[in-house]
C-alpha cells in the first residue's frame, strides 16, 4: 500500500496577516529604538572618559611642571647653600686678614728683620690663597666709579676733575663668589 502525501492548505486570514506585519514592525522600530538609545549611550559614555581622559592628562602635565619647578628650586638652594656656606666663617676671618695687614705694616715700619716680615708675608699669602679658592675676593675700589652695591662712602671731597669716584679707601670690601660680605668703606669726589 501506499500513502498518499497530502498537502494540506493553512486557512490563510488576510485581515490577520496585516496585524502581524504591523506587529513585526512595531518590533523592528522598537529594535531599532533601543538600538539608537544603545549607540547613544555608548556615545555618551566615550564622551564621559574621554573627557575624564584629558582631565586626568592635563592633571600629570601640571604635577610634572610642578615637580620639575620643585627639582630647580631645591638644585638652586642647594647651589646657594654650597655658595654662601662659608658666609660666616668667611666674615670672621676678614677681621683676621685686617689684622694681619696692619701687623705687617707695622713690621714693616718698625725696622722688624726683613727675614720676618718676609715670612710673616708668605704665611698671610697662603692663608689668602685658601680663602680664595672658597670663593673670598676683594673688591676693588680706588680710583672706580662709586658703586652703592660694592662701596659704603663715608667721606666726600670736593674736587675740580673727577665726579663720583672712589678717592680713598678706609676699609676693603670683600665679596664671597657672587654675594658682597662687607662693602668697601671709601672717600668719594664730588666735583664742585
């Protein structure tokens, strides 16, 4: 026997179908909503970390410019510290060397044995030297433009030739590397 392979034919309903379409559409648009609100909000949330991105950036750029004027600032005091160390021993030690300048003078004038004047000046050239490779250095006055940062004037003289220039010094000023320790005290002209 055989069987007979029947197709049997759905009862198609028009009016039906129609709503289905209807359906299937609503769906797709709805689909399509959600997928636009889904592209948005991934726009929106790129949009947040990129802008959190370069918050964070311009951030590490300024905490870089800051540490690095931090690195200057402290090699700076520390070069100030290693220049001007010595500031107050070196202030010290100029009382010294005044002394020393008038014992010699004093020698010199007193008719000391030359022997040891010339060895009581090897021993103030030495000690000289030392101060000098510290950085101490005497500032040089006579016959120089008065300089208010390098000369203290204690005395003016009226004078027909030069205006403002240092005539005579009492005292030697002395600079340690960049920075005046003791101005020299001096007699200025003052043209008339």
């Amino acid at each position: 026997m055989k069987k007979d392979k029947k197709t049997v034919d759905a009862p198609v309903n028009k009016g039906n179908n129609c709503a289905n379409t209807e359906n299937e559409l609503n769906l797709q648009t709805e689909d399509d909503v959600n997928e636009e609100n889904i592209i948005d909000n991934e726009a929106n949330i790129i949009a947040e970390y990129d802008l959190k991105f370069k918050e964070s950036q311009d951030r590490f750029i300024r905490l870089q410019a800051d540490f690095e004027n931090f690195r200057k600032r402290v090699a700076k005091e520390r070069e100030d510290i290693y220049l001007f160390s010595l500031e107050e021993l070196m202030t010290q030690l100029i009382s010294i060397i005044d002394d020393f300048e008038r014992a010699l003078d004093s020698f010199k004038a007193g008719g000391l044995d030359e022997k040891y004047v010339e060895g009581l000046e090897m021993v103030f050239n030495n000690f000289l030297g030392v101060l000098t490779k510290n950085g101490l250095s005497e500032i040089e006055a006579k016959n120089c433009i008065f300089d208010p940062n390098y000369h203290h004037a204690v005395m003016q003289e009226e004078t027909d030739d030069d205006d403002n220039v240092v005539k005579e010094i009492f005292q030697k000023g002395y600079m340690l590397n960049t920075k005046v320790i003791r101005p020299c005290m001096v007699k200025v002209a003052v043209k008339n």
